[in-house]
C-alpha cells in the first residue's frame, strides 16, 4: 500500500492530462484512473475496488487541507467509483461526501466557474436523491455569494415544491429552511422596494402602486419566516428580517413576542444576539430602565466583554437601587478583564470616574470585593512599567485614566502611576496634579505598602 501512495503522489507529465467532463476546460484528472481497477500489492496487481477508493478519499482530504484545490480534484475523480461500492452502506453515504469535498474543490479551484458549480450540482441532487433539499439549499447560497439572486430564488423554489420518499422532521426541517431563506430573498426585494417608497411623496400617483407592491412582499416574506423562527436553534438574519417588517407596520406586540420567545425560550440554545436584538428593540421603544437592565444582565453573564456592557454600566449608575450600582462596579471590571478591551478609553474613564465615586460614597468594600480576585495578576496585565511607557507613547489620554486607576488600586507608589507622573505634558500638567491629589485622599492602599 505505501508503494501505492507513492506513485498517487508522483509528478504529472504533461503526456498524462485528460480533459474532464466534471469541471470543463482546463481542469485535468490525468493517470489516477489507471488505478481504479488495480492495486500494487507484493509485486503482484490484483482487483482492490475498497482498497482504492479509501486510499483516494485520505489523498483527497490531505489535499484540502493543504489547499492543492488540482490535486484534490484528480484525486476525487477515482473516487466517484464509490457510487458503484458493492457495499450498499457506503454507495449510500458516497453521494453526500463527493457533494462536500466536490464542491469545496469548486468553490476554490482557480480555474472553476458558476457554469462548472451549477452542473455538479445539478448532477449530485439526481445521483443522490436523500441529499436533495440539502444539495439545493448549499446551491442556492452559493449562488447567493455570487450575487446571483434571481437563480438562487428560482433554485429554492424548485427545491421547496419537490416530493420523494417519506415526510420526516429532518425534511421538515429543511423545507421550512429552504421556504425562510426563499424568505429571506423577498426581504431584500421588500428592503429595496421600502426605500423606493421613502422617496416618494404620498400625494405622487407611483406611491399607492409601490406601497401595495412593498405589502405584497412583506406577506410573503413573513409567511417563508415565521415557520422556521419557531423551531428551535439560531435564526439571527431570519429573525432580524421578520422583527424589522413587522416594526414597519406598527405591530409593536408582535415585535417584542418574537424576540421575547427568541431570547427566553429554553429550547432555544443560548444566544446572546437574541438578548442584544432585545434590548436593541426595547431602546427604540423608549423601554422603562428595568426593562433593559434585565435584558443586559442575562447578555452579561453571557458576554461580560461585549460593548453593550458599557451602556449597561450607564443604566445599572443611573437606577436608584444600591444593588445597581455595586453590580455596575462589577461590569467595568469585568469589562477590563479582557485583553481585547484593554485599550479602550471609554472604560477606563468610566471606572476611573467611578471608582472615585464609589469610595467617596464610603463604599471601600464594593472595591475590594472586586479587587481580591484580581490583585495578583491585574498589575502586570494593565499596569506594568512596559505598559505605562507603551501607553503614554500611543495614547496619553488612555495612560492617565489607567494611572489614576492604578494609583487608586494600587497606591502612589505603582509603577505605572509614577511613571506618568513623572511626564512632563502642558495640557494634561493639571489634570495629573488633581489626579496626583485624589490618589492620595482615596486609594485602597494604605502609602506604607504601596506596590
């Protein structure tokens, strides 16, 4: 066998390339062929059909992985022989994997085409009938990335009316998929017709005709939708569409229910897109605070970094409840927990101001509650003395909110807060001194046992 693999990765000459029927000119699948009946075993050749499609099936996959988009193609024509396995489990399953591997080859290969990806297509939905809903939904998407839209609908709407074999859930499935994206496709045409509307005036003889025209859309649209945002899973674009036409047409209820279901029902998975278009819905609708402060706090737990948390914060300092306003010294530092957010300036003016506040209002224990879990690895990973230099040579704005964070955290005698103290800056000369004034009055740290 490992003289086998050899020679399947030997050199191509260029006596040996053949013109393929698969994937037109200029896609070649050359000697492979020679090896579908035959397998070199021990000097002698004998017939080895399993042998050899394995074998093709591993080359293929090295050959993806490796991006060599030609070489993976010579290998997946030897591999078609597994529609003609003797072994019926594997002539079963061999349609749905050449669908896969095929058209992840023809979506790369550099000499391949839409008229090349429309042809396998066409070909594998009849050669493997079971995988047909699912062959004509990944067509039209990719006819979608092509900007193809008047296929892609035409190909959903083929696949939405065909009947074969028995009605079950899985298909369930993938018709009511396949009638959402066709769903989908109506949205966009509704999106371009909703903004041709916005530029007419009501008293213009086009308007009532694009109106009509706009509502036509908008009912067939959340017909395709409204099946499929029931059932259970992620239906984001879906979603969004659905919530945004019934918006449009005042059916403010029916928005929040179907939000409200997308982000509390349990069957569904977790999904913190589904308490952001909440929260995003509650905010247009001039929502009362404890609303939103719900719908963030689930979002929270979720994803403590996301940038909403610091709309949050806002809303958390601004309620009258003192558990508020602990849990909102709590978001901040969690914000700041994440490498991804340690430059931004808005957080950390926001805990700096913050942090003032909340020990000027004599509540040291709230600081330190969040501070203990963080005192061992908070000052190299914000306020070293690489990081103080660092800071103040990109952003002097950012280097100062951090310094009087890290002096109130960690005393007059942290690194980080010398250093920019140290700075000479005639715009920021008095905001250091106030700075300077304040960390002495309110830091955490008593001055003997400063870092």
């Amino acid at each position: 066998m490992s003289d086998f693999s050899e020679e399947l990765k030997g050199p191509v000459t260029d006596d040996e390339v053949e013109t393929s029927v698969l994937t037109g000119a200029g896609m070649h699948f050359p000697w492979l062929q020679t090896y579908v009946e035959t397998v070199a075993i021990g000097g002698k050749r004998k017939k080895d059909f399993a042998q050899t499609t394995s074998a093709c099936l591993s080359f293929v996959q090295e050959a993806l992985l490796k991006h060599q988009w030609q070489q993976a193609a010579e290998y997946m024509y030897s591999y078609f022989q597994t529609l003609e396995d003797s072994d019926s489990y594997k002539r079963q399953a061999a349609p749905e994997i050449i669908w896969k591997l095929g058209s992840e080859i023809l979506f790369y290969h550099p000499k391949s085409n839409v008229e090349t990806f429309n042809t396998f297509a066409d070909r594998m939905k009849n050669v493997g009938v079971m995988n047909y809903l699912k062959i004509s939904l990944q067509h039209a998407l990719y006819l979608l990335h092509h900007g193809m839209l008047k296929d892609a609908k035409r190909n959903l709407s083929e696949a939405e009316t065909w009947r074969h074999g028995e009605n079950t859930s899985s298909r369930g499935i993938l018709i009511n998929l396949i009638q959402a994206y066709k769903g989908l496709l109506q949205y966009y045409t509704w999106s371009k017709k909703k903004m041709e509307l916005s530029k007419l005036d009501k008293d213009d003889y086009a308007y009532n005709a694009v109106a009509q025209d706009v509502f036509n859309h908008s009912w067939k649209t959340s017909a395709n939708i409204s099946a499929l945002i029931k059932i259970p899973g992620v239906w984001d674009p879906f979603v969004k569409s659905y919530v945004e036409m019934l918006e449009f047409y005042g059916d403010r209820d029916g928005a929040q229910e179907v939000l409200t279901n997308y982000a509390y029902d349990e069957k569904f998975p977790s999904n913190p897109n589904a308490h952001i278009y909440l929260y995003n819905f509650l905010k247009r609708q001039k929502a009362p605070r404890s609303k939103m402060i719900s719908v963030l706090k689930i979002l929270y737990q979720i994803v403590p970094s996301h940038k909403l948390m610091l709309e949050f914060h806002t809303l958390l300092r601004k309620s009258e409840k003192e558990e508020h306003h602990k849990l909102g010294l709590e978001v901040l530092f969690g914000v700041l927990d994440f490498a991804g957010c340690t430059k931004n300036i808005t957080a950390w003016k926001y805990l700096a101001k913050y942090l003032k506040k909340t020990l000027m209002g004599n509540h040291l224990a709230w600081v330190q509650d969040e501070w203990n879990s963080r005192k061992n690895w908070w000052p190299n990973f914000h306020f070293s003395y690489f990081w103080a230099k660092s800071d103040w040579k990109e952003d002097t704005a950012l280097a100062c909110e951090k310094a009087f964070v890290a002096g109130l955290l960690l005393g007059k005698g942290c690194r980080y807060f010398r250093y920019i103290l140290k700075q000479d800056h005639q715009i920021l000369g008095k905001k250091i001194k106030r700075m300077k004034r304040s960390v002495k009055k309110y830091s955490i740290v008593n001055p003997r046992f400063s870092y």
